[in-house]
C-alpha cells in the first residue's frame, strides 16, 4: 500500500471507530445553592430528590449564617440561588444589585421555640430568668438570634438576662450546646428544636414579639442565565418539595398558611 494511500485508510478508519462510538454524555450542569444552617436537612433531601429525576444536574450545597452568606456572595463566592432566613439579607443583596429581583419567591415560614435539658419548669419569656447560660445566634449574622433577640427585648428581659446570653456561630450550634446541656437552654428555630434527642421544647416564642419569620429566596443575577438554576428555583415551590419541608416543621403556602 502507497503511503498516500496508507494514510488515507487510517484517517477513514478513525473516522468510523468515532462514528461507532456511544455518544459523550453532555457535561452535567451545575446549580450552587447558599441556604441558612436551619435549612441543611430539608434543602439536602430536596435536591437529592430532584437529581434522583436530573442525573445531569449536579446540586452544590453552601449552607452556614445568613449574614454570612450574604457577605460570601457580595465578595464573590459563586453561588446561583440564595435562601435566606430572614428578609433583612436579601434585601441587601438585592440592593447591591446581585441578586435577581423578579425571581423572588416565599420559600417557608418558621417560629421560634426555646428548647433545653434544664430541670427548671420554663414555660415563658418571663421564666427565662431562672436560667443562668443562654444561648442564641449571634444577632449580627443569624437570623434566629436576631428574632430571639427581638423577642427579649420586647418581653422586657433585657436587663433580666444580661450576662446569661452565649452567642453562638449559627442556629444548629446553638441547638448543640442546648442538646448537650452546655447551657440551660437555647432560642432556635421549631424545625431545629424537632431534630433534638435530648433538648424539648419548653415553650412557643410568641409571634407578637418579633417580626415574621419569612424565608425569602431568589436567584442572583448570574443564576439567572443557567436554566438549571432557574429549574430548580421552580422545583422548590412544588408540591414534592413543600411536603419535603412540611415534614421537617416548616410552614409553605400549600400548607394553607
């Protein structure tokens, strides 16, 4: 065989070797949600769930403080859909013009409930000061140490409980240290306090002392321009993933609230 003709086989014969070939899968997409600690047990079955159906989609999960959160996704920190546990974070976000307005959604609703292994019967605000080590989220960065907050200093027990109060880094360290009796109780959300073994909850904070515990979530602007993240904001208000969040204590829309 001429080496012209040599090298022309090879190319013919390459050629169909790749035309027999399985066709390459399409690189799986990917969608890269920051969500508040309280939400790690709900938002992880529901994107389980959803990639059980979307084997091309792969979910990132970047869960911590709402505040910083925010603080992480102003600086940079790639991130296609953000749920906070408050308002107050969004709305700053929002302002700073890096997240996408219009896709702004309700995600669920939450109450907070203290919770704690202390002997003492605490059935209120009021009896709080009973207790000598409290703990809440720093009020600066987490939410439900904000809303605690807001309700002790609406109950009036500010100064009653001044030196008591432990701050701790987000909502599940608090349930920690309240689960392991390092403090006689802790202010954290209902969905959390469900999730203890051995902490119960001592009391209901009522609704009236402190703002609404709403969790907004929306898509930041670069999420917008991936159809995947905009299929799994979508998949967040379904049906499937409100009694995904319902199971765990939170409150959605369909639930009829």
């Amino acid at each position: 065989m001429k080496p012209g003709t040599r090298n022309t086989f090879r190319c013919l014969l390459a050629a169909l070797m790749l035309s027999i070939l399985p066709a390459t899968p399409l690189l799986a997409g990917e969608v890269r949600i920051s969500a508040g600690a309280g939400m790690r047990d709900a938002v992880t079955d529901i994107a389980n769930n959803y990639q059980a159906s979307h084997r091309n989609t792969t979910i990132t999960q970047n869960f911590g403080p709402s505040g910083a959160l925010a603080g992480q996704i102003l600086n940079g920190a790639p991130a296609d859909i953000f749920i906070s546990a408050n308002s107050t974070w969004m709305e700053f976000l929002i302002e700073k013009k890096i997240m996408d307005p219009a896709s702004r959604k309700p995600f669920a609703r939450n109450s907070i409930v203290f919770t704690g292994t202390t002997p003492e019967k605490v059935l209120s605000m009021e009896d709080l000061r009973k207790l000598q080590r409290i703990a809440i989220g720093s009020p600066k960065s987490v939410p439900a140490g904000e809303y605690a907050m807001q309700a002790i200093t609406s109950a009036g027990m500010q100064e009653k409980l001044q030196g008591k109060i432990i701050l701790a880094k987000d909502v599940r360290e608090c349930l920690m240290y309240a689960e392991l009796g390092e403090v006689d109780g802790g202010f954290v959300y209902k969905t959390d306090a469900l999730l203890a073994n051995k902490a119960t909850i001592r009391f209901e904070v009522p609704k009236n002392l402190h703002t609404p515990i709403i969790f907004p979530m929306a898509l930041t602007r670069k999420g917008a321009l991936n159809p995947e993240a905009g299929d799994f904001l979508n998949y967040l208000k379904s049906p499937e993933a409100h009694k995904v969040l319902n199971a765990y204590g939170f409150v959605t829309q369909q639930a009829g609230n």
